[in-house]
C-alpha cells in the first residue's frame, strides 16, 4: 500500500511503501524522488542502516539528510528500515512479534527491500550499507536478488573484524545472553543530553570529537538506537573471531562469498573508527576483485579524522564523502 505526500524531517517529499518478507514480516520504506527540474539517473538507490540503528542514521535531520542530498543530484532514493527497527517494529506474524532474529534473517529483508524497488522502478538498484547495512551490501551483492543490483557501497562494515574494539565487550556476553533483548535506547535517550560533553570514550566509540557537531551527535545518540535481540548479538560474536562472521547454525562463513562479487564496489573507511578500522575494510576489498577502496582522514587529505559515524554526519561529510559515493553511482549508473 502507498501513501503519498507524506512529510519526514526535511523539505523533501517522502512516499511510504511497505513490503513483506517470505517469514511474513512488513518492512517500511520510503522513496524521495528529485525535485522537478533535476535530470533523473536511470537507476535508484537504496539506503541501508546497521545493527541496533534505524532510518535516522541517514536521515536525522535536514542538513545531514542523505536522501535529500542524493535526490537533489537526480537519484531516486529509497530509505528502509529492517525488522526490529524504527516503524518496521512489531510488524511480524502475530506468533513472532517477540521472536529473535539474526543477521540471516536481515539477509531476507534486504533482499525482499530490494525486490519491491526492482520491481516499482523497473531497473537494478544501486544498494548503500553503512555498518553491518555495509555487511547486507556486501552479501546482497553475490545473493539471491544480485541480478537485481547495479552496484554496492559499503561504509565502515565487512565480516572480518578481529582488528575492531568490539571484541572488548565480549567479556559481557555470559551476562547479557540470559536477556531476550536489550534496550539500549531507553538508557541512551535520557543520557543524550550529556553526550559530547566531556569527550567520553563512549562518544569516542561512534564520532571524532571534532568532527562532529555536538548537536547531531547527541540527536543521533537519541533517535538512532532500537532494541537488540540477543540472537543477533550471538551471531554478529562471530565477526570479531579468526575467520570472520558465520551463519546462524555455523556452516557458512560469510568472508568466502568476497571473491565471488562481479559488480561495482566501493568500500569506505574511518581514519579513526574504532568500530571497523580501516585494516578491516581494506582487507575485504583486497578480496573483492572490482573494488574501490577509500579511507578518510587527515592522512588521506581531509581535514578532520573520521569515525564510525562520520562518514555519514562529520561536519565536512556531504564534500568529502558522499561527493565521493554520488560520483562512483553516476560512473556505474549507464555502464
């Protein structure tokens, strides 16, 4: 079903639209087409949030709004939410409203997202992941639904992340698998107000201090965190081990599928990001045969260090980063 002329948080015009998954899920996405005037590419752009996030890390407001940026250059963008996250919440079958999921099964949502826009617009999709959205891109990009994808974006996200600080929570894992879930955003909502403050470690973790306004920092801290299922913690473990991410059940691991991709990849880093540094990202593009790799950061001629989150919202992102991603879609949009 379609509604139109439906408002988010910009200027821009946003249609909703909802999908369903083969386990029966209801996704949400929204489209914000080009303004009138701007020549249109041929192929859309899909948008792809990461673990326990949800539309905001594109969209959070109108100066930092991917969407917007990528529309008023002629693309036809699509912003999604997966399962768990933001309005696709609580939208199963009634028997699984409160079951976990996992990485796998967000694997069924990308490419059931990806199928309602092949099949509205006609022509493949150019697919942009950040975090483990970066993940689901590179996985979307040898899958079921590839013949669907004209090219990927992965920023700051693979499956092999021994190198990432992640691995030291791991000593929280015998606590935390005794919850169904975790509800990061009811403890972060009400400590956003501090965020950006005292230049905490936990600021650190996801934005360079001075790269960053403190303002959409502490925006992002507030509407950008969604419950985590104690099934996607589980298997997301596995990225941090020798190896790389596995399956849900353990036979297949994922870093095997990188040699395997043909289309166009660009793949881009944070100088400083201590989620997925950049070894990480550079590592999984030395596997991808057709692959751009990219990393940010004074070293690399920027002005700022970049961090987790600053590839999408650093103060000087939208130049020095996705000027960098709208050139690479437009080289591969009639090739």
């Amino acid at each position: 079903m379609q509604q139109t002329n439906v408002k988010d948080v910009t200027p821009f015009v946003r249609n909703c639209f909802t999908c369903k998954t083969r386990d029966l899920h209801t996704l949400i996405l929204w489209r914000c087409l080009p303004p009138r005037g701007v020549p249109i590419h041929k192929h859309s752009v899909i948008l792809f949030h990461g673990f326990a996030s949800n539309r905001f890390t594109f969209d959070l407001e109108e100066s930092v709004s991917i969407p917007d940026y990528l529309a008023s250059k002629g693309w036809d963008t699509w912003l999604v939410e997966l399962r768990g996250s933001g309005k696709s919440k609580n939208t199963g079958p009634k028997s699984g409203n409160t079951h976990g999921w996992c990485f796998d099964d967000h694997v069924e949502d990308v490419r059931a997202l990806i199928e309602k826009v092949y099949t509205i617009s006609g022509n493949q999709v150019h697919i942009i992941g950040h975090s483990m959205g970066a993940m689901l891109v590179q996985n979307a990009a040898v899958g079921e639904g590839m013949h669907m994808i004209r090219s990927g974006v992965s920023i700051a996200g693979t499956f092999m992340m021994e190198p990432s600080d992640w691995k030291y929570f791991l000593w929280l894992w015998p606590i935390v698998q005794h919850f169904h879930t975790l509800h990061p955003e009811y403890i972060q909502e009400s400590l956003a107000p501090m965020s950006f403050r005292l230049n905490t470690p936990w600021d650190q973790w996801f934005f360079r201090q001075s790269n960053v306004d403190p303002n959409i920092a502490r925006d992002m801290f507030k509407k950008n965190w969604e419950p985590i299922p104690i099934s996607l913690i589980s298997q997301l473990r596995s990225a941090v081990a020798p190896g790389g991410l596995l399956s849900n059940n353990g036979t297949k691991a994922y870093v095997d599928i990188l040699p395997h991709i043909r289309m166009p990849m660009l793949l881009l880093a944070g100088s400083k990001d201590e989620q997925c540094p950049p070894v990480c990202i550079e590592h999984a593009a030395s596997l991808i045969p057709n692959s751009i790799y990219k990393c940010f950061g004074k070293r690399c001629g920027q002005q700022h260090e970049y961090g987790h989150f600053d590839l999408v919202v650093g103060l000087n992102a939208k130049k020095e980063v996705w000027d960098v991603i709208s050139d690479f879609l437009e080289d591969n949009d009639a090739v």
